[in-house]
C-alpha cells in the first residue's frame, strides 16, 4: 500500500532540514577548533540558532489545496426539440419557398407557457424571416395528421403535446445542409420566454 501524498511533503522536508544541519554542524566545529573562545561562543550561538529556524520552518505544513466546487448545471427547458421537417414550395404565392419547420414536445408534468418575443440567433443556419416567430399547437386530432390549431405569438403547451414554430430560409437551402447543422447543434437558437423561467436559448 502507498505512503499518503502528505507523508512525502512533510518528510522530505524533515530529511533536508536534517541535512542542511548536519553540514551546517560541521563547518560550525571546524571553525570551532580554530576560533578564539570568544568567537566561539558568537558561532556557536548563531548555529544554535539557525537550526532552530530550520527545524521551525519545516514544522508548518502546507495548507492542502482547496478543491475546486464544479459549477451548476444550466437549468434545462422541459420543451424538447422532437423533429424538424425541410419544406420547399414554389407556388407564386409563397412568400418563403424553403422553410423549416421545429417541432418541440413538453417533456415537463406542467403545462408551459412559450411566448411572446421569440426569435432566432444564427449559427451556421442563416434565416430570414418575420421579427417575431409565430407557435401552433397540435390539434386534437395529433401531429401525425398534420393537425395544428392557428398560429399566435403565445401558447399553453399542457404535458405531453407538441408545439411548432417555423423559419424562412434563403431560396438555395437545401435539406442536405439543413440536416447536417442540426446533427451538429450549429444551426442556430431560438430565444424564447418558456413558462416561469428566464429566456431561453433552444439550441438547434
């Protein structure tokens, strides 16, 4: 079994101190046995002395290091990002012929509120779209049949339900390059009120 780090420090400090003694001690007699009684009673004194600075010195430890205290998780939305869905339309009425839409699903056991003020920050993903995204939330008839109530700028999402909010592209977004910023988390954030927390960032 090894010895504790601190058996080390503080022993290795006693042996050098020990040492530092010993030589100091015979250069101490040497000078002894050629010095007038006076000077060596002045030299004995002062090697008395100095050893006992020695041995004082190596008596007080160093203090063990503080640890360090990790900082607390950043506090986590229950609104989860479930699928993003590319759409590409061409009609001549179509003010954003690329979009993509987000759909998020409440994770939580209460029902959150998402809005107003949302928005969007780029990463690799550059948007173009409206100042304020707009939400929907799934209709009675579900998600999977394309059942979304109107949009609004504020929404109650209850446990379990989904809610979507959608992005205008530039006309040359591809679905290629869509899904690869969102595989990486580099297409962006939306910056959000949810519920009672502060605004936050739903990295995409």
């Amino acid at each position: 079994m090894g010895l504790p780090k601190q058996w080390f420090a503080n022993r290795g400090q006693i042996v050098q101190t020990l040492g530092a003694a010993v030589t100091l001690a015979g250069a101490i007699g040497t000078a002894l046995a050629k010095a007038p009684p006076w000077l060596t009673a002045g030299l004995a004194g002062v090697g008395i002395g100095a050893v006992l600075a020695l041995l004082a010195q190596s008596a007080v430890r160093t203090p063990p290091a503080v640890p360090e205290v990790p900082a607390p998780p950043a506090p986590q939305s229950a609104l989860r990002l479930e699928r993003h869905d590319f759409v590409a339309d061409d009609s001549p009425h179509i003010n954003y012929k690329r979009k993509l839409y987000l759909v998020f699903v409440n994770d939580g056991a209460e029902t959150l509120v998402i809005g107003p003020q949302t928005s969007w920050r780029d990463d690799l993903l550059h948007v173009s779209t409206v100042v304020e995204h707009v939400w929907q939330i799934e209709g009675p008839r579900g998600h999977r049949n394309n059942d979304w109530v109107a949009e609004a700028n504020v929404v109650f999402v209850p446990p379990g339900r989904r809610v979507r909010t959608w992005v205008g592209l530039p006309l040359g977004a591809t679905e290629f390059d869509v899904d690869a910023h969102i595989s990486d988390h580099r297409a962006g954030a939306l910056i959000v009120q949810v519920s009672q927390e502060n605004r936050a960032a739903l990295v995409i």
